[in-house]
C-alpha cells in the first residue's frame, strides 16, 4: 500500500486536538477532527463515517490545512448559504441593532451612513468585526436585516426597526388625536364666547331700552 502523503506529525496532531476541544463552531470542530484523523492515517471511509463528510470535503479541508495551517480550518463562512450566521450569532446580532445606532457603536466619522438609521454598509462593517464574516452580495445583508425586524426606507435608502415604526406611527397618530381635540376645545371655547358677547350684548340693548322708557314715562308725567 502506497504511503499516505499527508501526514501529521505528533505535535500537530496535538495541536489540532487542542483546536477542536476549545473551539465552539460544530463546523469547524469536525474539520478539526477530520484533518487530525486523516492526517493519522485513519481510513477515508472510516473518517467520513465518523465526521459525516464527504471524501471531496475532507481533500479540501487538508488542503486549506497544508496551506494556512490550523486558521485554515476556521469557518470564515464567506459568500453564500455558507455565510449564515449561527443562531447565537444571529440573536447577538438582533441585540445589537436593536439596540444601538451605528454611530453608537462606530462613531460618526466611522458610519456609512447618517449613523442614526442601520444601512447596508454599516450592517456589513458591524458584522465583519464582530464575527469575522463578509457576504459578497447585498441581498444577504437586506435578507438579515429582514430577518432582525428592520425594514427598507427606500427614500433614504435606510433601514428602521419595524417594531420602532410601529411606535413611531401610534405616537404620530396619537397626536393627530390631541391636535384635533385641542382644536375643538379651541372651537367650543370660542363659541362659548361668543355667546356670552351676544349675551351680554342683548342684556345691554335691553338696559338701554328700558331706561329710555323710563326718561320717556318721566317727561310726560303730570
């Protein structure tokens, strides 16, 4: 049987044991432990049996393993499906943009854009730094902001919390509600004036009337 040419040698194979017991990435576990295996000397079915891989995959892995070592194997989940995040990932990323603005988080010299609203470009730079992770297309930053509750203002090319717009429109009704309220106290209280103006008017025209009666009574008196 024809030697096996990927070989690890023992501090390797430690170092590789060491990997995968402090890594928190399934994924990248099983490269861990595939590589190791192979690089061992274990069978290729043996080894796909154990981690669930296909051979082309485990060809790969050992590849990306002879080329950039250990950081090789990490999941840097670039482009694609491959790019999801994980569900806790996803849950971080959902607390940051929910509650914070990019300018919180980068500065106004450090946003894309405005800084007050999430766009694109700020989603992608946040989750480049917080998880190492770059998309190659648009639409799978638009489809995690979806997924977050935000959606798309296209005038500003923005995009705000739907749970925020909801409030925001509730708020802006509500004082639709009050501005139409107090105008008609306003309407009510003028027309209660006016009354009294009227009122107070007859009372008076009355008073004159009367008093001229009276002069007049009194002049053609005996």
């Amino acid at each position: 049987m024809r030697q096996r040419a990927f070989q690890l040698t023992e501090a390797q194979a430690c170092e590789m044991q060491g990997a995968y017991h402090n890594c928190q990435d399934a994924q990248t576990r099983t490269r861990y432990q595939a590589v190791r295996l192979y690089g061992q000397g274990y069978p290729t079915r043996e080894i796909e049996a154990i981690c669930g891989c296909s051979r082309s995959s485990l060809m790969e892995w050992c590849r990306s393993y002879r080329e950039a070592g250990v950081t090789g194997l990490v999941d840097q989940r670039v482009g694609g499906n491959r790019a999801l995040l994980t569900p806790h990932q996803l849950e971080r990323l959902q607390y940051l943009l929910g509650s914070h603005t990019p300018r919180q988080l980068f500065g106004v010299a450090g946003c894309v854009g405005t800084g007050q609203f999430w766009s694109v470009g700020d989603l992608a730079q946040l989750i480049q730094r917080e998880f190492d992770v770059s998309y190659k297309s648009e639409t799978s930053y638009r489809e995690l902001l979806d997924k977050c509750g935000f959606s798309y203002q296209r005038p500003a090319k923005q995009y705000k919390s739907r749970a925020a717009l909801k409030v925001a429109e509730f708020e802006e009704q509500l004082e639709k509600t009050d501005r139409h309220d107090a105008e008609h106290t306003r309407e009510r209280h003028r027309r209660t004036r006016r009354g009294i103006t009227l009122l107070t008017g007859d009372a008076a025209g009355g008073l004159a009337l009367a008093g001229g009666s009276s002069r007049r009574q009194a002049t053609s008196g005996p």
